[in-house]
C-alpha cells in the first residue's frame, strides 16, 4: 500500500534520513538497490523492521514525508485519508 501511495522518485534517501536510518544504512541500500522503487521500498522496511531511531508509528511516517527535505505533503494526505478511512489511527 505505501509504495503504491508514496511518489516513486529520487526521495528515497531524504526519507530514509527523516525516519532515521543512519548514512551507513542508506548506503547499503543504494548499493544494493538499482532501482528508486527498490530502493523507497527497502528504506520503509528497514525502518519497520527497527533498523532507524524514530519511533514505528503512522505518525512518524506522515511526518517524515511532510518534513522539508522529503516534501511529500500530498503523498502524506493521501495516506492519511486512506489510514482514516479504514480507521487505522482513530
């Protein structure tokens, strides 16, 4: 569901810094990822698998997009709306 609502494009690595994955972590990732939707989608399993320093939550990932180096608010929103609609975080 996440990656199908979160912009397949060059953020993978600006995401991956605000949920807390450390350089070294990214880096495996570039390394052994090709392509940017491989890449998005190891960053979001790695931070659920525990491997960043911000909390697992919805919440950190609808910051996390919002935040200024990321600058996927709209992605944000429709995540949102889609976790209220199948009342997730109420």
């Amino acid at each position: 569901m996440l990656t199908q609502l979160i912009p397949h494009v060059a953020i993978w690595q600006e995401l991956g810094q605000s949920i807390g994955l450390t350089p070294g972590k990214l880096e495996e990732i570039k390394e052994n990822d090709n392509s940017v939707r491989r890449r998005m989608e190891n960053v979001i399993l790695e931070w659920m698998y525990g491997n960043g320093n911000r909390p697992i939550s919805w919440f950190t990932l609808l910051e996390a997009l919002r935040h200024p180096l990321v600058g996927r608010s709209k992605a944000a929103s429709k995540i949102q709306q889609e976790i209220e609609s199948t009342s997730l975080i109420n």
